[in-house]
C-alpha cells in the first residue's frame, strides 16, 4: 500500500520529541480519524531553528510528519507557513489516494506552532 520512501520515514521518523522551552506549541487533530500531532519549534533570526514533534497516527500522519520536519528546520517563518500538504506528498513520491488528506496534520501544526510564537512574542 505504501511505497519505500514512506515505509522508510514511517519506520525511521526524523525529528521527533519534544522541546523544552519551545518558541511555539501547535497541537492539532484530524477531525476525520482523531489523529493528533504536537509539534514545537524554536524561532531563531526568524527561521525555524529547531523543530521536533510528536504525532499519535497513522503511518502515513507519522511519514508525513517526518518528512515536513526535514522540509521545515532552517526554513523562515513565511516559507513555514506555505508549506502545503502536496509539498509533502511529493518528497514522498506519492501516497494512496485515501491517504493523501493524512498529510494536512503537519502544514496544520507548524500554521498553528507560528500563531503561537507569534502570540507570545507579542505578549
Ligand atoms: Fe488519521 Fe491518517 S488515519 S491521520
């Protein structure tokens, strides 16, 4: 069902954990299964210094989430926020059809891990 690429990520996620002291927490669902990521990033010169994250899903959530980490450290905030789930896809040379909206788990996360730095920066 799914290809190397993805089985690869799904066994090895990149990435992944927790950091104390984040920048900014996003932690979102997948309102069609109940799927949750919690992703943490620090900001540093407006870049995505770090990022880890913890995904309870599926293994295309979880290849996903792995993949958009890669595709996100060292990214600036505004390149974070485009990141779109055919972004994702791509790296990982396809996933099945019923699969595909898995992926929006981390575009959704790392949206909301900025509105949350961005909330606490202003505060
Ligand atoms: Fe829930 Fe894939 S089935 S994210």
């Amino acid at each position: 069902m799914y290809n190397e690429t993805v089985m690869e990520h799904f066994q090895n996620p990149r990435n992944t954990g927790e950091i104390e002291n984040a920048d900014g927490i996003g932690k979102v669902g997948n309102p069609n299964c109940g799927d949750v990521m919690m992703m943490y990033i620090k900001i540093e010169d407006g870049k995505i210094a770090d990022l880890k994250y913890k995904t309870f899903g599926c293994a295309a959530a979880i290849a996903t989430s792995s993949v958009a980490s890669e595709i996100l450290i060292g990214k600036t905030i505004e390149e974070a926020e485009q990141l779109s789930k055919m972004d994702i896809v791509e790296v990982l040379n396809g996933l099945p059809e019923a699969k595909i909206a898995c992926s929006t788990i981390a575009p959704d996360a790392i949206r909301a891990a900025i509105e949350d730095y961005r909330l606490k920066a202003n505060s």
